[in-house]
C-alpha cells in the first residue's frame, strides 16, 4: 500500500475531531446517567454503531460521498469515536455473505481475546513493575 500524505491528513484531521467528540459525548452521556457502569462508552459504541451502518449504507448503496469524505467519516471521525463500529460493520458484512463461522470467530475473536488481552497486559504490567 502507498502511503499518501492528503489521505493520512484527511484521516488524521477526521480523527483529532473523533476523539474529541469521544471524550465530549461518553463524558456528557455519564454525567446525565451518574452510574458507575461505563454508559458513556457504550453510548459512543453505539452511536458509532448507528452511524457507520447509515454512511456505508449511502456510500455502497447509493454511491454518496467522494472517497476523501468516505475516509474523512468513517476511518476519521467514525474510527477515533469508537472502533467497535468497524467490528459491528465487518461482522454484519460477513453475516450477509453468509461467512457465519468466520462472522462468530470475528465477535469471539474480538470480545474474548479482546478482554483477555487486556488482562494480559495489564498483568505483564503488574508482573514487570514489582
């Protein structure tokens, strides 16, 4: 793959605006909830969700959107605000090219070893830092 610069910048300014409306929108959808169950991150993992299916949904279906737009939302925007849309859309996907199997290895895949990752890291973390 070739790098191109305009594409890294049009990712990377989607991306800075991404983050920022992660940290904004979960840390406003927490407050309004007061609850220690991490609602602001599922509130962004679904409206990534949410918006991901609409986007594509124009793009492949109705041709909207040039690639530098489709790169700046989805890939910027979509992927600083959440990655668990990119999961929900690539696991649908595989469903609807009837891939069940590799459909249910993907949710496994990322939701177990996901989870057990990141007990691993943070008990490598504890183990070096004794």
């Amino acid at each position: 793959m070739r790098w191109n610069l305009l594409k890294l910048g049009i990712i990377g300014l989607g991306g800075f605006i991404g983050a920022i409306a992660r940290y904004t929108l979960s840390g406003v959808a927490q407050q309004m909830f007061n609850t220690s169950f991490p609602i602001g991150t599922l509130f962004v993992n679904i409206l990534g969700c949410i918006l991901l299916g609409s986007i594509m949904t124009l793009v492949q279906d109705y041709s909207y959107f040039t690639p530098s737009i489709r790169l700046f939302i989805t890939v910027g925007i979509l992927g600083a605000l959440t990655t668990f849309s990119t999961f929900g859309y690539e696991t649908v996907e595989l469903f609807l090219a009837q891939e069940t199997y590799l459909a249910i290895l993907n949710i496994i895949g990322n939701v177990v070893l996901g989870i057990l990752s990141v007990w691993l890291g943070s008990s490598l973390i504890r183990l070096i830092a004794k």
